[in-house]
C-alpha cells in the first residue's frame, strides 16, 4: 500500500470512529432547534424548489432537503436527522487532506504534514462536535472546501473546468448557512491575486451565479429574518454604539481562541477556550510566520479565508457571542497556520529525528487531551444543553407545536 493510501486511509478511520463513537447517545437529547430543523424539512415534502424558509427563524432550505431525503431513507428518527451532519463531517476530512496538500510546501514531507495536519482537524473537538448532531455547519464547511480546492487546482492546471466547478461550490456555499454568503470574496480574491484575466471571473461569476440566483433574487425582494433578528445593524442604536458593539465581539471572538470559549453549552464544553494551550500556541506562531510571508499565494489564500470565516460573528448581537458555530469555518485557516508552526519546528538545526518525535507527541497529546475533554466533561453538559428527552417519533405523535413537559429536561442532570 502506498503511504499516501496509508494515510488517508488511516484518516478514515479515526474521523469514523470519533464522529460515530456513541452516535445518538453522546447528546442523547435533541435540542429545540434540531426540532424546528426536523419540522422544516417536513414542511418542504411535496412542494416545489423554494430557496428559503421563514420557519425556525429563518433558513435557506438547501441543508433542509437533504434532512428531508434522510427521513425518506431512514424514517422520522433522530438517527435520520444527524446523519447528514456526520456524513459532511467524515467527507470533509477528505477534502480537506488534498486540499493541505495543494497548500503546504513541496517537499520530502509533504504526505506525512498533510496527514497530521488533517489529524489535528478530526481530533478537533471544534470540528467534532458540530458533526454529531443536526446543526449545518458540517455542510457549509465541506461546501466552501471544494470551492477552495477546485480554485487552488485551477491556479497550477488553468483547467476551465475546475473554475467552473470552484464557482458551483461557492454557490452552493451561498445557499447553505449564513456565513457562506461571503465566502465567494475568497475565490474571488484569489483570482485577483493572480492576475485572472477578465473572461476568467466570466466563467466563475456565471457557474456561481446560476447556482446562488434562487436564494439572490429571494434575498431581493425579502428581508432575511434570521439576520433581521441576530444583526447589531437591526438594533435602533447609534452608529457609535454599533461600534462599540462590534469592537466587543472582536475582543470576545479573540478571547475565545486562547482564554474564554462559547458558553453554549451544544457548541462547547463551557468558557473552555476553542483552541487547547498546545494549538493556541502553534496557531499563534504559524499566524505570525504566515503574515511574514503573506507575499506567498498559499498564506494570502488562508489568511483571507480566516478573516472571511469570523467576519459574520463581528457584526452579531453581542449576547451571542463568542459563539463557536458562527466562525466554524475558521477552522481549516486554523490548522493551517497549526501545520505552518509545526513544520518551522522541522527546521531547526537538529536531527530530524528528534523534531519529528517531538512534533508526534505533541500532536498525540493534543488530541487525547481534546477528546478527553469532549467525552469526559462535554459529555455530561450535552444532558442539560439538549434540552428536549423524548425522540423525534415520540414528538410527531403529539401533533403539536408545544413539546409536552414530560419531555423536557426538568433538573440539573450533571
């Protein structure tokens, strides 16, 4: 077996089995989202294309159709409803291993970073946690993946297809969770960089465009109710005010990498800070490496994406903040500069041997102590931040819109 097999394969695995160790029961609970979720797919079944829902406080519906087709396939169950989360969670470690790939430098070691690198991000409980329960983060994130993949391969081939291609997942990016309205600017941004000529922004506007235009031309002529609702602009405050509001979100996303993390208790163990001590400080040093060699294409790339990913939680209500679902997409730019750091460390003047012993534990350690922290103490808080006991069947049989309180968490279940 080649090594470059090897590794993937090994990738696999490890994604697989932390996605679906104790799948269902580790939250057991659903939460009154993931109902009004289960609710808006069904109120999709037998009715032509729309691009956007105004239930559970407003959605476009491309992530909804595919819950949808889950409960066609698997029944109304709780198991129907997480799976799509999962299965993007799992595939996105395969986009994301060739896409490191394409990023990282060329070298003797490129396979093994490319392996670590895309270890780091499944033992991520960051990324981990939104892949086992219903919530379309998952989905966003391999969506902007295939983007990024398709316009990086087009740079080194100038292959029109993969143009076209790029342009299709941003459009498709665009019609899934908010933040992805954005992510167009970092293909786009990446042209321009590259001195594209104009017939190529031709080919990608227009594959983009065709894709985003039901959800655009909706956007047009009515407002977005979730953004209507969660929006610093929507509040009637001055604009110094909303400055101050967006200068605090910016200290709280900040605080949360290193110091105090999402208090959701569905998005995080709470106030634990999103990144561990050993990453926080590789994530740091890769940041400042990168930014000392923005002039590369590959930094410019992710640093970019980085900003993209945390612009959306910059201009939110500041009650909802930090919030670790919002910048979710921030993570592949993460263990990017992660994997920068750590391949600096194979520099020094020393033998490789021992650097790259070094890099192993380190890495090793990490990620046990991120899983330790998902399944012995996130695992405990889930029981009260799922807050809903009874399962997704036993919820239709009612035939209401109340959830009866004999389904709901009533104590402390610590």
């Amino acid at each position: 077996m080649k090594r470059n097999n090897f590794y993937l394969i090994t990738l696999l695995f490890i994604s697989l089995f932390i996605i679906f160790f104790q799948f269902n029961l580790i939250p057991k609970n659903l939460s009154f989202d993931e109902i009004d979720f289960a609710k808006l797919a069904l109120s999709l079944n037998n009715k032509i294309y729309i691009p956007y829902s105004s239930l559970a406080t407003g959605h476009s519906t491309l992530y909804f159709y595919i819950l949808l087709f889950s409960f066609k396939l698997f029944g109304f169950t709780n198991f129907a409803l997480r799976l799509p989360s999962a299965i993007f969670g799992f595939l996105s470690i395969i986009v994301f291993y060739f896409l490191i790939k394409e990023l990282l430098p060329k070298n003797k070691f490129l396979n093994l970073f490319a392996f670590i690198s895309t270890f780091i991000l499944a033992t991520s409980r960051w990324f981990f946690n939104f892949a086992r329960f219903s919530f379309e983060a998952t989905f966003l994130l391999i969506l902007e993946l295939f983007s990024l993949f398709f316009i990086v391969k087009f740079l080194k081939n100038k292959k029109n297809y993969f143009l076209l291609l790029s342009g299709v997942f941003a459009g498709l990016s665009f019609l899934s969770y908010i933040p992805g309205r954005i992510f167009v600017f970092i293909p786009l941004l990446v042209l321009f960089l590259n001195k594209i000529t104009w017939k190529k922004y031709i080919i990608f506007l227009t594959s983009f465009i065709i894709v985003a235009l039901p959800l655009m031309y909706y956007l047009l002529t009515n407002a977005d109710l979730r953004i209507k609702q969660a929006s610093i602009f929507s509040q009637n405050t001055s604009l110094a005010s909303k400055i101050t509001l967006i200068t605090e979100n910016a200290k709280k996303t900040t605080l949360m990498f290193f110091l105090k993390g999402d208090m959701n208790g569905r998005h995080n163990y709470p106030g634990k800070p999103a990144i561990n001590s050993i990453l926080g400080l590789l994530f740091i040093s890769g940041l400042f490496l990168s930014l000392k060699r923005i002039n590369l294409i590959n930094n410019k790339i992710m640093f970019s994406y980085f900003l993209i990913a945390i612009i959306p939680t910059l201009f939110t209500r500041t009650i909802d903040n930090p919030n670790m679902l919002r910048t979710y997409t921030s993570l592949p730019s993460i263990v990017f500069f992660i994997t920068t750091a750590l391949i600096y460390l194979l520099n020094i003047k020393t033998k490789r041997i021992y650097v790259l012993t070094f890099i192993f534990f380190l890495v090793i350690f990490s990620s046990l102590y991120e899983l330790r922290t998902y399944f012995f103490f996130q695992s405990r808080v889930v029981k009260n931040s799922f807050e809903v006991k009874c399962n997704l069947e036993d919820i239709n049989k009612f035939g209401t819109n109340i959830i009866p309180k004999s389904c709901r968490v009533q104590k402390n279940e610590f």
